[in-house]
C-alpha cells in the first residue's frame, strides 16, 4: 500500500510537469503569434491616411512646404496613403506643437518647423521644445526678406536702418511669427548688425494668421519681416517691393532673384530659415523609416528640385540623427542671439 501510494504521488506529479511544459509552450506559441502579428502590422504599416499638420495659417511658409511635400510624395507615388494638410495656427508654432504631444506614439502625424520651435522655447512662450518631437528629415534653407509697400519712402534697407538709428520707433515693422521669434529675430540681427541701437525699442508687430502682407499692401504697417518663399507671388505681381534677403547670396529665380542681400549693402549678416519635419513624440521606429526613406527618394525627383527653385529654398536634406544635431547645435546659437538683444527666458 505504502508502494502504491508512493507511486500514484509520482504519477501525479508526472502530469503536473507534463502540463505545465504544455502550458509554457502554449505561451511561448502565443508569443511568438502576437510577434508575428506586430511584424505584420509594421509590414503593412501605412494602412490609414496621415495627418499632415502646417502649425501656422493657409498661405505661410509653413504651410507652403508642407503641402509641397504633400504633393510630391503624391505625385511621385512614394507614399501609398492620402496626406491631407491640417492648419494648426497659434502661439508662433505653440499650438501645433502642443496638438503633437496629443498624438504621441502616433506612426500617422507629420509637422514640418524651422526656427520658431526653438526660439518659442527660448523666449519663454512654451516649455515645450524640440525635445517633445521626433526629428524626421532636414529638407530646405529658406531665407529671410523685407518687404515693403511699391509707394514706401524706403528705396534701401539702408534707409530703413538710417531712420531706425534716428527714431527707433520711426518704423513699423510686422511679422508672421511671434515676437522674440523667426521674423523678428532676423530683422533685428540685421539692425544690429547695421548698427541700429535700443533694438528693444523698435516697434514689431505680429500677425499670425499670415495677415501681415496685407497690413503692408494697406499701408498699416512700414515693413514686413517674413520667408522669401512667402512671397513670391506678390512680388512677381508688382503688388509689394523687396529691400533685402538675408542669404549669403541672391536667391531663386525672376524677381527674387533680383532682390540683393544685406551683405551687397555693407550690412554683413545672414539669416538661414531652415525647415524640417518631425513627427510626435514616440514615434515608432517603422513609421520613421518609411517616411524617411520615402523623403529621400522625393529630394532626388525633378519635381522637387523645381519646386525649390520656384520658392527660392536651397535644398539641405539630413537624415533624422543628422538633423538632431543640426537642431541641438542651432538652439545654442539661438540662445547667443537672444541674450544679445535681452528676450531669452528659457534655459
């Protein structure tokens, strides 16, 4: 009986063990089913339309690029899902940003940003930085241009600097991006450089909703600080007259290319609007090697290179690791211009 027992205690922790193998292997099967599963929702990944999203208003130099690329990646075939463009203006880049802390993790949501998203950190407009992004791809140089009305007193950017030197506040200067940001930092870098002092008192008005062309073309406003790119068209039209862009070179085809730059006039210095695109945070690795690869295949077309001589962008692609480099070593240069002209608040 003894034997019995001791053997019946054996038998069931035979099937105990038996059991418990079948079970672990069960798991293991599921496992490796729900890998699978993930491997094949990144193979198939895009399966829905992307988000597309310009953090400024319809027309702006945001917007343009973004629906540029937009149209390209169509065109060309490279990307096999819808891209619609959504228009998230506010705050010099702010609430589009925010709006991409939303979507965090999203493979769907795509931004494009040049300076301001630094500055807005570094003026203290936001606490969100760059670091709240997934950096995508460097596309494009940009730069800056003053613009005023074909009837302004003002033949030469000189002579808007003559009459800042005399009365900072002699001059109305407007802009699309928010004070201590993009349009206002180029045209005082310019001022200083040209040797305009009290920069804190020239007047700088900004209108976000890319209004401030029309300001200009109403006669509101002396100035408008703003992307070469943005505009084009009405400077091809006759309907506004350029001063000065702040590349190293002139710039772009027809009448931009005949606008001078501020080193031609003896004011040496630059401005480079560089704009790239990100997606939100934690976006997933697949999802940023499809949009990369597809981005580098859309820089080589025809139809982007003619769009960026069209808007007057030099092309200056970099891959995501090169682009974060870019971007870490551009907020430091950020910082020095801020505290030269005292509106940097955030370190």
């Amino acid at each position: 009986m003894r034997f019995l027992r001791k053997r019946s205690v054996g038998l069931v922790g035979v099937v105990v063990l038996v059991l418990l193998v079948l079970s672990l292997a069960g798991c293991s099967s599921d496992n490796q089913a729900g890998e699978g599963k993930k491997d094949n929702k990144e193979a198939e990944y895009p399966v829905k339309p992307f988000e597309f999203i310009a953090p400024g208003g319809p027309g702006g130099g945001w917007d343009t690029t973004i629906r540029t690329v937009a149209k390209v990646l169509e065109d060309q075939k490279l990307v096999s899902q819808p891209m619609p463009v959504i228009n998230k203006p506010g705050g010099g880049g702010a609430v589009g940003l925010a709006y991409m802390q939303e979507k965090k993790g999203s493979p769907y949501h795509v931004i494009v940003y040049s300076p301001p998203l630094l500055l807005i950190n570094l003026n203290g407009s936001t606490k969100l930085s760059y670091k709240d992004l997934t950096p995508l791809t460097r596309l494009i140089m940009d730069y800056g241009i003053f613009v005023v009305h074909p009837d302004s007193p003002y033949k030469t950017i000189n002579d808007v600097m003559e009459a800042l030197k005399e009365d900072p506040k002699s001059v109305k200067i407007a802009g699309s991006s928010s004070p201590g940001s993009m349009d206002h930092i180029a045209f005082l870098k310019a001022a200083k450089a040209a040797g305009v002092k009290n920069l804190k008192e020239i007047e700088y008005i900004s209108y976000q909703g890319n209004e401030g062309l029309a300001q200009l073309m109403g006669g509101h406003v002396d100035l408008f600080s703003t992307g070469a790119s943005e505009v084009v068209g009405a400077l091809e039209s006759g309907d506004i007259r350029a001063l000065a862009v702040t590349s190293a070179e002139r710039i772009g085809a027809g009448k931009l290319a005949e606008v001078p730059t501020l080193i031609e006039q003896g004011i040496n210095t630059t401005f480079e609007n560089w704009r790239g695109l990100f997606g939100p945070p934690e976006m997933p690795d697949y999802a940023v090697d499809y949009l990369v690869a597809a981005l580098i295949k859309m820089v080589e077309t025809d139809q982007w290179k003619e769009m960026c001589e069209k808007n007057g962008w030099n092309e200056a692609f970099l891959g995501p690791e090169e682009f974060l480099k870019f971007i870490e070593k551009t907020n430091e240069e950020y910082k020095e211009i801020l505290r030269e002209i005292g509106m940097l608040k955030q370190q």
